[in-house]
C-alpha cells in the first residue's frame, strides 16, 4: 500500500497518479460513461437515453413531476403495487389528472386486468416488471404495445427484475431502476431508462448544471459516484466474466428446481409457470413463523403478507434449494 508523502511536489497530478495507480484508468466519469454503455448496450437504449438518480422511489418521481399532464388525464396501476410505485403520480392530480388504481384478483389474470384497464383517456400504465410480493413477471412487449395502441405512456418499475432476467424495452417508454437489489451494487444509484416517447411529453421538474436549457435531460446534478464505481464492478462481474446468460440462466433453473420440489409436497409457487422470474413467493399458513423458523437453519427469506418470499440467485446451489423445500415442507407439517 502506498504512503502519502507530508509534501507533494509541484506537479501534484503527477504525483497523484503515481500514489493511486488506478486514477490513470478509472475516473468517475469514466465509470458513469462504461456503465452507461453496458447498460445501453444490455437494454437497447441509447446511452443519452439513461440517468442516474439515487433510487428507485427517486427517479419515479422525477418522472411523475416531468410528465405535462392535464385535465382529464387518467394514469392506470394496481392496487397492490408497491407503495412508490403507487404513488410517485399524486402530482399530477393537480393537473386534473386521475389515478385508477384497479384490483387483480388472481396472479394468473395479472396481464388481462392490466390490458382490461386501458381506456381511451388513459395515458400511463405504470407497472412492476416483477412484482415485489408475489414475484409474477409481466410481458412488457405486450403490454407496452397495448399502451401505444392507447397513446399511453408505458411506466415500468424494474428493480425486482434487471439483473436476474432478460429486459425488453422494445415497447417501454420509461423503466426504472434501483441497483442494489439483483445487480448486488449497493445503494445510492438508479437508473432511468427515457425512450423519446417519452421525453416528448416532458419539461425536466427540476434543472441544475446538467441539464440546462435547451437539454431535456432528467438528470440534474450530481449522482452516487462511488456508488457507480460499486456498479461497474458488478457489471462487470456478472455480464462480462460471467455473462448474463448465466446469470440468469442459473437463477430460472435455481427457481424451476424449487417449484418442481414444492409441487411434489402440494405448494405452488403464487407466480404462474411461464410467468416466473428470481422472487419465489411461497404461500405459507404463518410466513413470519416459517421465516423464524428457517432463519435458525440459517436459510434467510422474507415474510411478505400471505407468502415466504425467496430469491435465489446464481451463487446459490440445487442443494440450497432442497433444503429450503425441504424446511418449507417440514415446517407445514
């Protein structure tokens, strides 16, 4: 490890560069620039298309402040979306806008009640790419082209997705997301994906020296520049040593071996079989005492409302897998 010397000389750059080798490779800016391109390039956007904000909840909010809503305008979700994803649009009631919040009454129903819910004055659908309690992952194609047949901006909350499972964003208007959670970066980045669609319906909410006028950019101000360092590494990791086919290979098999042993001891998972991504929720009859329960074996997961909720992911093994099932079973019983 390098000693800082009490004086520098006069050429402090030099001297700089000479103490922190890595400095004259990564910078952040650097770091901003390659995690733009990977994500450009593993999404289909354009780098110009990307900002960085500080977390999910964030970015949505900036988005629902920059949309020019107006009177008469309807904006469309479930009502068991997570909260920041419900409620990231109440601005625009100002406007004379209306949030339509709509039931879904079964998992397997998701989509149609979704594309059920399109009206002539709808202009968001604003959705979780995968549903943060029950893990059912919807098809954005489908939905995306629906909402264009509808003139309605396509809204997407992708942080219980990306990394774990393939993103299309042929027909996304807006997809967000923090990267702390499938991308193992840690907290303090989001990114935001803004498809032109988009950006024509929007004056920024808030302006700073990164988006001066005339730019259109969302991004303001400075972003989590350690945290980009945290998320190049990771994008690094899991996309090019790896590689993303694996990674998310891995966790689809890690998942389809779960549900396969579930099955077998009469538990399904709550997500549909073709409609499955990394959140395996499992109905349980006490999902917190089941959560204690698995904990003492040193098997970690969450206890959401009616459900166990596991994500398994490419470190994990088959035999992770059994034993959870296994605890599952047992503590049912």
């Amino acid at each position: 490890m390098s000693t800082i010397p009490l004086h520098l000389n006069d050429d402090a750059p030099t001297a700089c560069r000479e103490l922190f080798p890595a400095t004259s490779r990564c910078t952040y800016l650097d770091t901003g620039s390659a995690g733009l391109s990977f994500l450009g390039h593993a999404q289909a956007a354009r780098p110009d298309e990307i900002d960085f904000f500080s977390g999910t909840t964030d970015a949505l909010n900036i988005v629902g402040h920059s949309i020019d809503w107006h009177a008469g305008d309807e904006i469309v979700v479930a009502s068991d979306e997570f909260p920041s994803v419900r409620l990231a649009w109440e601005g625009a009631l100002r406007a004379g806008a209306t949030i339509r919040q709509i039931t879904v009454t079964s998992e397997a129903e998701r989509e149609e009640a979704l594309l059920a819910a399109l009206k002539p004055g709808t202009r968001a659908l604003v959705v979780a790419h995968v549903h943060s309690i029950t893990g059912t992952k919807l098809d954005l194609d489908r939905l995306g082209a629906a909402c264009r047949e509808k003139d309605a901006l396509f809204i997407v909350d992708g942080i219980h997705a990306l990394g774990a499972t393939p993103v299309s964003l042929a027909q996304v208007d807006v997809y967000v997301s923090g990267v702390f959670k499938w991308l193992l970066a840690g907290f303090g980045v989001a990114i935001c994906v803004v498809r032109d669609r988009a950006r024509a319906r929007m004056q920024p909410a808030f302006r700073g020296y990164l988006n001066q006028l005339p730019e259109d950019g969302l991004q303001f101000a400075h972003v989590n520049y350690p945290g980009l360092f945290a998320l190049g590494a990771s994008l690094d990791l899991m996309g090019s040593t790896l590689g993303w086919n694996l990674v998310q290979g891995r966790t689809d098999q890690l998942v389809a071996w779960l549900a396969e042993e579930l099955r077998v001891g009469g538990i399904e998972l709550a997500a549909p079989e073709g409609s499955r991504a990394g959140i395996a929720s499992i109905p349980v009859d006490d999902a917190e005492a089941t959560r204690l329960s698995l904990a003492d074996q040193q098997i970690f997961a969450a206890a959401r409302g009616p459900y166990l909720r596991v994500t398994p992911f490419f470190y994990n093994s088959r035999e992770d897998v059994h034993r959870l099932a296994r605890h599952v079973l047992t503590h049912r019983l």
